[in-house]
C-alpha cells in the first residue's frame, strides 16, 4: 500500500507543507490572531530537533485560572506517532512533569487535528471535545488543555466576545464567554475554503 501524498499549499505568502495547515491558518486569521508558521527550530532535552509549525501570539487561555496574552505553541496532526508523542510532551514539559509551579515551568503547545466539522457550533463544539476526551494512547491528546497548563482538559479554539482569540474550557462556564457566530464561521470556512482564492481575516 502506498501511502497518500500531502498537497503543499500557499496562503498569504507562506507556502504550507499541508493543506490541513494552511486551513489552520485561515482559521487563525478568521479569528483575529496573529501567527508564525514555522518561525524557529528547538532542541529537546535529549538533542532532537522539534519545530512547531505555528506560533500565536496573546492568545487567552479561559480554563482555570484565566490568563491572557499568551504565546502558544501548535502543532497540526491528524494522528500522534508514539515517537511524535514522546517529543511533544518532551517540549511541553522541559523541565519534568511535577506538579509544582507546573504551568509557570511549561512551553504551552496545544495539538489539533482535522478542522471539527458541524452544521452548527454546537455540533463543531462536540466533535472537538469528543477529541478532546478520546482515548490518547501515544500520549497526547488532541484539543486538551494538558500540554498547554498541566490539566487534563478539554479546550476549543475559538473567538471570544471581545473578538480575541481564546482556548475555551469544555464547561458552560467557559464556552457561555464564546461569539458563537464568529467561532462557527472560521471553522466553517477554514473546512470550506478553495484554496485558488484568498480570504481576508476578521470577522463578518
């Protein structure tokens, strides 16, 4: 059996290794935060190289102990490999796994998959946290709070009322902070997007 091969695509000047990731990059502009794709490589504890395909700036984490103006780390995957698994835990936790000081010692890396598909976002909500919940048997789990502050949590990119980007917690009482229209629309045309025309960030 031969496997498949990926599509590289351009968008906005970037040339993307896949198309699922130049669809993640549309998602981001659609929800108003600022990306790099593949901007620096970094050595793991044991010398290997890692290199996330993106980086976001001031993002907000509504989970826990709100926190804004965070730099996150993503990295785009259909399926973790036990290797893959190994070195993002090993990124995410550079400094072990002990409870203590446990966020505060991280590099917040959240792990996404497909683009969650739904006629409408709470269809699009249930698929993510469905992910999120899965079993993760390399180790890490897609759409989880887990390697971006320590808790084993589900988390939902999406845009916030005030129209920032914002990982949202799997409870009412983050979810309730969501602009659902916002949100349904940049997974809606991230899914949906020909990729032989341009979109504009934003919201609409």
């Amino acid at each position: 059996m031969f496997p498949i091969p990926v599509i590289e695509t351009e968008y906005q000047g970037c040339r993307f290794r896949t198309r699922l990731e130049a669809r993640w990059a549309v998602f981001f502009d659609l929800c108003g935060v600022r990306w790099e794709y593949e901007p620096e490589g970094f050595e793991l504890p044991d010398g290997r190289p890692f290199l996330p395909e993106f980086l976001l700036h001031g993002v907000t984490f509504n989970h826990a102990d709100r926190s804004e103006d965070n730099d996150l780390f993503v990295m785009v995957r259909r399926w973790v490999s036990p290797d893959e698994g190994k070195e993002i835990r090993a990124f995410a936790f550079p400094f072990g796994e002990e409870e203590e000081n446990r966020a505060e010692r991280m590099n917040p890396v959240l792990v996404v998959g497909a683009i969650p598909a739904g006629s409408n976002i709470d269809e699009v909500s249930e698929a993510v946290f469905d992910e999120a919940y899965a079993p993760a048997p390399n180790g890490v789990a897609s759409f989880n709070f887990e390697t971006v502050d320590g808790d084993y949590f589900g988390a939902m990119p999406g845009v916030g009322p005030d129209g920032s980007f914002q990982l949202f917690g799997a409870d009412s009482g983050y979810i309730c902070d969501m602009d659902r229209k916002a949100t349904e629309r940049a997974y809606r045309l991230a899914r949906q997007l020909q990729f032989e025309y341009q979109v504009t960030g934003g919201r609409g």
